[in-house]
C-alpha cells in the first residue's frame, strides 16, 4: 500500500524553512548557488533535523535539542577586538558580513561573499553525506565569511586571525582556506558572542593543504550562554603536510563541533588537539570523521574535557583506514575530568581498519582530580580550592603546551585560566 | 615544638591500624631521626603529621608548639610550619615548577598575614638557593617533578624547604636515590636550615646520612610505635647489629 505522509516539523524545522523563505530574495549566490541552496534546504526539509536514531547523531539529538531559531538579526554594534596573539592580521566577521577592508600581507584573501555571487563557490555547497544537517543549514544560509589563499612556499611570521563576533541572530559563516605546496601559516579562527542575546551559528571551514604545506589552525568557540554553535571543519592532507589542528571548545549552549579530515597523501601527519571545557546546562558535541587514505600517514588526536555543573558532553572519534593504507600509525586518547557529579561526558571511539600492517590505537580515561597530587600541593601550604584549580587547569594547560611555541601557549592557557576562574 | 601522645591511626579506607600508641617529642632545634625496619610505619606517620586523608587518628594527639593540629588540613598545617620532604615526590604534569613555588610561597605567607613576594624578590630567593644546592635553573622551567630523576626530585623537594622556612621539616628517606656528592649537597642544605627554632625529623635506613646530618636523639619505629630512643650512637648500634636486638628487647 502506498500512503502519502507528510512530515511534521518541529517549531524549529518550521522556523528554519520560514527563515529560508524570507531571507532567500537576498542571499548572495548566482543561479547555480541558489539552486543548490534549495535543494539543501529541500532535503533538510524532507529528512527533517537529525534524531538519535541517526547514529551519528545518537549522543546529540539535534531534533529535540534546537528548539527554538532566534530572530535573523541580533543587534548592532559589534565591533572588533585585539586579536588574540598580537601583531596577526585580523579578518573580521561581524554578524555574519565579512569586513571588506582586509589588510593582508604575504597572502590573499576575498569576502567569501563574492565566491557566492559568482558562483565559484557552488562545488562547496555541499553536504558531505545524507546525515550531514551542519552542510545543509550551513550551504542553505551562509552569507559570507573569508576565502584564504596562502601561496606556495610562503612562510607567513604573524598568525593570520578570523574573527566572527556576533550579538545574537542568525550567523551562517564559511572559511575555505588553501595552503600551497610547503606554504607555512597560522590561522586562528575565534568564534565569539559579544552580548548574551541567542543567535544560531553555523560554520563550515574548508581547510586544504597542499603537500609540504604546514599549518596550525586553532578554532575558539567562545559562543554565549543561550547559542546554538554547529560547526564544521573539512580537512583534506596532502603530500608530507603537517597539520596541528587544535579545538577549543569554551562557550555555547548546544555545541556539534564536525571534524572531517582525509589524509590524502603520503608522509602527511594530523596532529589533532581538543579541549572541551563545559559547565552550566549545556551540551557539546565533537565528532570526528578522520580518513587515513593512503599508505605512510600518521595522526595522533588527543581530547582533554573538562566538565562543571550540569554539563554533558561527547566525542565521537572514527578512524577510518583504507585497504591500501599501509603503515597507518593512529593514536587516540580521551580524557576526561568530572568536576560535578550531575556532569556527564560520552566516548565512543570508533576504528574501521582495512589494512593489515597499521598501529591504531584509543584510549579513554575519565576521573575525578588525583588525590597523590592534590595533597603534594596542599602539604606545601596550597589551599584545597586554589590547589584543585591548579590541578584542572594543568590537565588541560599540557595541550596548550604541547603548541611549544609560547607566543601562542600564553594566550591559550589565559583563555582556559580565565574560563576555569569563572566556573571554578 | 612537636609532642606526639599516644597516637593510634589507621587506614582510612580498610580500618588496618599502623599506628599503634605511639609517643614522640621533638624539641625545637632539635634533629631527631626515626629508623626502622620497612613497613613499620615511618612515611604514614609523616603523612599523618602533614594530615593526609587516607589515614585516620582514632586516638592520642599531636602538637604543634602546644595547639592540637589534628583538626587542620594540609595546607593549614604547612601554613603552621611543617613541611614534608616526600620518601617519592609525586610528578605532576602541567603545573609549571616556579609558579606553584610562587603560589605555594605566597600562599604561606598570606596564611600567616604577611606581605606576598614580589616577582624580582621571589627569583632573587630561587636563584640563591638553587644554586646552593647546585639545582639548573633550567630544571625548574619544567612541569613540577616531571622528568627530574630521582636525585632531582629529593634536591627539588628540598629546594622547597629552603625556600618555606618552615619549623618543622620532615625528611622522609631523603637520602635514597642520591649519589654521595648530592648526598653531601642535600645534608649541606639541611643543615644550613638548622636554628633554634626549627626541628627536623630525619626518617632513614642508613647512618650514612646521619654522618652528615648529626641526629641529637635516635627513634626506632617498629609496629607503629616508638620502642627505642637514643643519641646518636643508637644508629651506629643499629647499623653494626641490625634490628634484631632492639626488637627483642622491646619485646
Ligand atoms: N594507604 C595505604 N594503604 C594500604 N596500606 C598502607 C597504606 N599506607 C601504609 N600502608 C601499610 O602500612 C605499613 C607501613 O607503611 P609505611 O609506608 O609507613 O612504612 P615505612 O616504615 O615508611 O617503610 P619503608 O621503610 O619501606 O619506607 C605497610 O605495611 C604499608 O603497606
Ligand atoms: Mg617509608
């Protein structure tokens, strides 16, 4: 029997269609991007938010968590901050519009905008696969954000910081970024809420590095207390590149940080770091696709979570290892530090291995702080709550160290001291 | 300084007593060393005299010039005055060495009222006593104890002590792990830190150390009691004839 159902949408599935309707007569894009971004928002329609039955969504019920889309205009106003590491060169996103007046030395950069409006950027409007809701929403809204080019063999001294600041609404940003052959660069790209108003961030950075080509990349989302953060970071490794891609997770409300990277070449090497520090009623959700594609790559991913109050959390991490990809070396590890007992952090490693000759190896740890430590610390005359502070805020401080490079450990370790210091 | 009267404490956890009535007066400017065989219950008494929680004292108390230091917690007793050199310093990775000794340093004093250290002051202090006892500067650029070898960390812990000041210094086999000119330069810094108004207890196997670190009494712990005192000829004694006699005299 054939029956014709119609399905019904939730208040936010309604509001997002609704949204696409008033905003479509003005987004930026030809006639190819106009048309993909209906079709995405015509699938997100038909399959609706993803649910828990998605099994990669099973941790974060987009469906039943987004409940509500803010208004698509927050307020005003904002404008833009030091950047984090001084002397880099700033691009800013304010509410969403790239700052056209853009000082860029040693590389080249243009408002993802006109990517849209001459249609370049249609090849990237995509969902990566049928359960990809961050592709659809992100191709369906996104307005604008920076397109990156570092030139071959260029050696750039001072970061290169994104800056996407907002005041609540609706914010839908993309950063592709190609690095040339044995280019070196590093890009700080600092998501952050100016005011408390709620705005929907999506956000989807498309980062390749050609080979030779070696790259720090270092994603801050640092959203408000009532923001919804999906994000995304599409990674394709080339030949002997090197890429340390640190994720630092200290804000949002609902937070699904996508990390989809292909190691494409041989001799390439991901050095993946992530930290997660969450506390109130919140939600977070770091999901990681990583491909090991050819033979002779090495990656390693290191996620340390740090979880107050009601916080609840998860990793996915999926190794995948093409038949071909011999001498694969992988190694993951998941640690976890439960501040309060109403705090709830999930691991699920996952390793789908075709080849035979490849070290691939998870671990995860979950604890609460060492008490050999503590009392080291306290017989030397440390008072209990400062020693505990001490203690988290090193378990998280080592990833920050490992960057070794002290013009940008500082700053990091500032950022995790002063969020441990509020929600301590 | 330190009266210890009649103490009984136990394992926190499984309710195994180790310390079994134990009695122990350390006056000030007096360095007393505790032997014993192992596991008679050296380091737990070091660990209850600096209020380790896995241990319980059920009975008997402990004095600190006079006041009762059972109800404080680490961190107020090291306040009052007691450090413990660790018999195993632990490692602990991410805490910077010279911003927990600033933070330890000023944490004391605050406690105490007095005025925190300024930045220069505080590396001036480091800097002196590091080299005294000939410690790299550059060791202490590292996360605490993280990678120091065994040597190190025993100079490290004393390193601490030099710079706390504090009255009542427990050394919990300081000796092990050191070569015999660390040994020198550890008992060198030990021994700078005497003054009348300090006492040290010496916790060790070996009269090796007591060569250099001049015991005025002898304790021999055995069982989780003290059932033997002596000067320093005790050590020699024991050295020479091991503990069998002095356990079968006790008994
Ligand atoms: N936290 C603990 N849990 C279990 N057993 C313990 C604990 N602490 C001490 N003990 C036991 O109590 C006894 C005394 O241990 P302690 O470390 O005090 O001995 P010690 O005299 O310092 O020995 P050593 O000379 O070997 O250092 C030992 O049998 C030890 O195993
Ligand atoms: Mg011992």
């Amino acid at each position: 029997m054939n029956m014709q159902t119609t399905t019904r949408l939730t208040t936010a599935e309604a509001a997002l269609v609704e949204a696409f309707g008033a905003q479509v007569g003005d987004l930026p894009g030809n006639g190819a991007v106009i048309g993909t971004r209906d079709r995405l928002l015509d699938d997100l329609k038909k399959s609706g938010l993803p649910t828990r039955r998605i099994e990669s969504w099973h941790y974060t019920d987009l469906k039943n968590l987004f409940r509500e889309v803010p208004e698509a205009n927050g307020s005003a106003g904002v404008s833009a901050v030091a950047p984090l590491i001084a002397g880099s060169s700033v691009l800013t996103v304010l509410q969403g519009e790239a700052d056209a007046k853009v000082h860029a030395e040693g590389f080249s950069v243009s408002a993802y905008k006109d990517a849209l409006s001459d249609g370049s950027a249609v090849k990237g409007l995509t969902a990566l696969d049928k359960d990809d809701a961050i592709g659809r929403i992100n191709g369906s809204f996104v307005r604008d954000g920076f397109s990156l080019s570092v030139p071959a063999g260029a050696d750039l001294a001072d970061p290169i910081e994104i800056q996407a600041l907002h005041a609540g609404g609706q914010i839908h940003t993309r950063f592709p970024a190609v690095f040339g052959a044995g280019a070196k660069a590093t890009i700080i790209e600092r998501h952050r809420a100016e005011t408390d108003a709620a705005a929907l961030v999506s956000s989807i950075s498309d980062i390749a590095l050609e080979d030779g080509a070696e790259v720090t990349w270092i994603l801050l989302q640092q959203q408000g207390a009532a923001d919804t953060h999906l994000g995304q970071i599409r990674v394709s490794l080339g030949k002997d590149a090197k890429l340390r891609l640190y994720v630092i997770n200290a804000g949002g409300k609902l937070v699904r940080q996508e990390l989809r990277i292909e190691v494409e070449g041989e001799g390439a090497d991901l050095t993946l770091r992530g930290v997660n520090l969450l506390g109130g009623d919140t939600h977070t959700d770091v999901t990681l696709v990583l491909g090991h594609n050819v033979p002779h790559t090495t990656s390693t991913e290191t996620i340390r979570n740090v979880l107050f109050d009601r916080a609840s959390g998860v990793f996915q991490g999926m190794i995948k290892v093409a038949p071909d990809a011999q001498k694969t070396d992988a190694k993951m590890a998941c640690n976890t530090l439960l501040m309060s007992d109403d705090a709830d952090f999930s691991v699920k490693p996952e390793l789908e291995i075709f080849a035979d000759d490849v070290i691939c190896g998870h671990g995860a740890t979950v604890s609460d702080i060492d008490r050999n430590h503590l009392f080291y610390l306290m017989a030397r005359g440390v008072p209990e709550n400062k020693a505990r502070a001490m203690l988290v805020n090193a378990f998280v401080a080592e990833i920050a160290e490992e960057l070794e490079d002290e013009k940008l450990v500082a700053p990091l370790e500032e950022l995790i001291s002063d969020w441990l210091d509020k929600h301590a | 300084m330190l009266e210890i009267k009649n103490l009984h404490a136990r394992i926190a956890e499984d309710g195994t007593e180790i310390i079994r009535g134990l009695n122990l007066t350390v006056k000030a400017g007096e360095v007393a060393a505790i032997m014993g065989p192992n596991g008679s219950g050296k380091s737990t008494l070091s660990y209850i005299l600096s209020g380790r929680e896995d241990y319980e004292v059920t009975e008997g108390e402990i004095l600190l010039n006079g006041e009762n230091i059972l109800e404080l917690d680490p961190a107020e007793r090291a306040a009052k005055g007691v450090f413990l050199a660790f018999q195993y310093p632990v490692e602990i990775p991410g805490v910077a060495t010279m911003q927990f000794l600033k933070v330890a340093m000023n944490e004391q004093r605050k406690a105490r009222g007095e005025a925190e250290l300024t930045t220069p002051d505080f590396l001036r202090r480091v800097k002196e006593v590091a080299a005294d006892l000939k410690i790299n500067m550059d060791m202490l650029k590292r996360p605490l104890n993280v990678g120091f070898s065994g040597g190190e960390k025993k100079r490290a812990e004393i390193l601490q002590m030099a710079l706390l000041e504090p009255q009542l210094c427990i050394l919990d086999e300081t000796d092990s792990g050191l070569d015999i000119d660390a040994l020198k330069i550890v008992a060198d810094g030990v021994n700078a830190l005497k003054s009348p108004d300090r006492a040290t207890i010496v916790i060790t196997h070996y009269q090796r150390l007591l060569d250099y670190i001049v015991p005025d009494t002898v304790h021999v712990l055995y069982k989780g009691q003290i059932i033997r005192t002596g000067d320093k000829d005790l050590a020699l004694e024991l050295e020479a004839n091991g503990y069998a006699d002095v356990i079968g005299q006790a008994a």
